[in-house]
C-alpha cells in the first residue's frame, strides 16, 4: 500500500514540471484505484522544488502584461497562468502532506486528492498550448508570491483553507469569464476552450474549501463566517477586489455574507 503522505511529500519535492505532474497523476489513480492510503502524517519541505526556469521576480518587479489579442501578448497571459497552475499542484498536494492525520476524514482526502489530480491536468494543457504557440513554460519570468500564501498559512489548516481555495482560486472565478472571451475575440478557441475547463474545475476546488472550511471550523465549535473573516483579516495582505462572481462562487456554496463585507 503507498503511503499518500509520503507521495505528496515526492510531489512537493519534485523540482522539474513534467515530474511532478507524473508523479501527481500516479499518486492520484493509485488513491482512486485503492492503491493508495493515508499511513502517517507527511514531512513537506517548507517550499516546493522548483526548475531552473523560469527566473522568479518579486511580484512587484514583473513586468506589466497589456491587453489585447497577439500571440505574444497571449503566449505571456498562459505563461502567467501555466506558473499558478504548478504551484497549484503543490498547494494541493502540500494540504495532503502537511495538514494530514490519523482522525482526518478520508473524503478531505478525497478531495484534494482530485483537486491535485486536476491541477496537474490544468498544467499539462496549459503547456501543451504554450508549445503549439512555440513557446513553453520557463520562457518568460514569472512571480515568487504565489507560495508566500502557503508560507503564511503553514501553521493552520483553516487559514490555509480560508486563504487559498476561498480567496486566490475563488479571485480565478472572478476574472477568467472575462479571460475567455479575450481569447475567442483574438481567435483563439483552442487556449480558451482550456480556460473553460479550468473554470469549470476550479469551481469545484472552491466548493471543496468551503466544505472543509466548514467542517473543521464548526468541529472547533466556531462560528465558520466569523473564522473565515478572521482569517483572511490575519493572513491575506490586502483587500478582497470587486466585482465578484457571485454565481459561480454560490455554485460552489462560497456565501457572499462571506467575503463581500471585507470587499474594497
């Protein structure tokens, strides 16, 4: 029997992007074949292995992508998108490994289980594309801030669950409506039929959030809606930014009681 907890930890520990998305989907098919368990809690390093390229920047230092329909201009915006969805891999994977335990329900296994599964998927198209376009991941810089969430949240199951699925990927549906149609208006249905079913599946990251959020927080006898605020108030640096998604955020059960109050 394969140790989920320890497969997570090799996932996390996997620098080049090809590996790591093997590894993911394996570990994966083995969880879903029954190959796979939960034995004992994961030693996560505290920061996922990375390749050589692409050169990371602080957020600040990026440059600025402008809109519109050229390849170049679309080739930035997948590459943008191809780096969130590989340390997406590892946000899930590392939730897996690090927040893991003997009492851990096995459906909140389950559960990120698939969403790694998915993310994985999401990388592996997004670089297909950037090929077809004659690019590939690494080509071009990208941010060091996306782990600074897992970072922060290290400590704290809730935290990592309010801060990651229900305010970064919940911020995805927000934006990649709109993303979408930029992609048909420049012609290019291949890229935006990926982004359709990225969109679909994160709303389903973002559900599996909201039950877990939840859950554990009414297992700790609180109040989720105040502990979600709470949260976010402690660990998210800056505002939550309008316009909201509310139909697609109320498909995955995410309230707007929840996040309009802290809203800009």
């Amino acid at each position: 029997m394969i140790d989920l907890a320890q497969g997570a930890c090799d996932i996390l520990r996997a620098a080049d992007p090809a590996d790591k998305v093997t590894r993911a989907l394996a570990l994966a098919a083995d969880w879903n074949a029954g190959h796979a368990a939960f034995q004992s809690p994961g030693d996560p390093p505290a920061r996922p292995a990375r390749p050589e390229r692409p050169h990371l920047l602080p957020a600040r230092a990026m440059p600025k992508r402008k809109a519109g329909g050229s390849i170049e201009k679309r080739i930035a915006l997948l590459h943008a998108l191809a780096h969130i969805e590989l340390n997406a891999i590892d946000l899930a994977w590392d939730i897996v490994a690090r927040f893991g335990t003997a009492g851990t329900p096995r459906d909140f296994f389950g559960d990120w289980v698939k969403v790694g599964q998915e993310e994985a998927i999401h990388f592996s198209l997004l670089q297909a594309r950037l090929v077809e376009l004659g690019a590939q991941y690494g080509d071009l810089p990208a941010h060091d801030g996306l782990w600074q969430a897992a970072e922060e949240t290290a400590h704290d199951l809730l935290a990592r669950l309010a801060i990651v699925p229900l305010v970064l990927e919940a911020r995805g549906l927000d934006v990649t409506p709109a993303t979408i149609i930029d992609f048909n208006r420049a012609g290019d249905e291949r890229s935006a039929a990926i982004l359709e079913r990225i969109y679909r599946d994160e709303i389903g990251h973002v559900a599996a959030g909201t039950r877990w959020f939840r859950h554990f927080a009414e297992a700790a006898d609180l109040d989720s809606k105040q502990a979600w605020q709470d949260r976010v108030r402690r660990h998210f640096k800056g505002t939550l930014k309008p316009p909201f998604n509310d139909a697609a955020r109320s498909e995955a059960g995410f309230d707007p009681e929840f996040y309009r109050p802290l809203s800009a």
